[in-house]
C-alpha cells in the first residue's frame, strides 16, 4: 500500500522554508534564492526554491561539524 501527500507549490516552498529554518539556514535560503531569481529565468517559483534548498543542503553536509 502507498500513500502518497500531494502538497501545492505554495505548501512546497512553505515546507521548503521551514525545514531551512530549523536547520539553520533560513536567511542564507532567502539570499539564495533572490541570487537565482537574478540569474537565472526559472518556469516556477517552487522549483526555485528547490533548487536553493537542494545546493544550500548539499554544501551544509559538506562542511566539517566543529565539536566542543
């Protein structure tokens, strides 16, 4: 049995944004973001978004965790 959650764009970059928050990086997403929406011509604005997040993880996972 699958369930599958069907969200519009709206609830996609909301969910987006939220996530970026609790991980920390919530400002860096809204720069981001404003950064492709200069260079680059996206169709929509979720898939924006996405791509903001996705790189902005990405480069979060690569940095090495300082421990105290």
């Amino acid at each position: 049995m699958s369930i599958f959650i069907i969200m519009t764009n709206e609830e996609l970059i909301e969910e987006l944004y939220h996530k970026a928050h609790v991980k920390g990086f919530f400002h860096e997403l809204h720069d981001k973001v404003n950064e492709l929406s200069i260079k680059n011509k996206f169709k929509c604005r979720h898939e924006m978004v996405r791509t903001a997040y996705d790189e902005l993880k990405k480069s979060k996972l690569a940095q090495p965790t300082s421990h105290s």
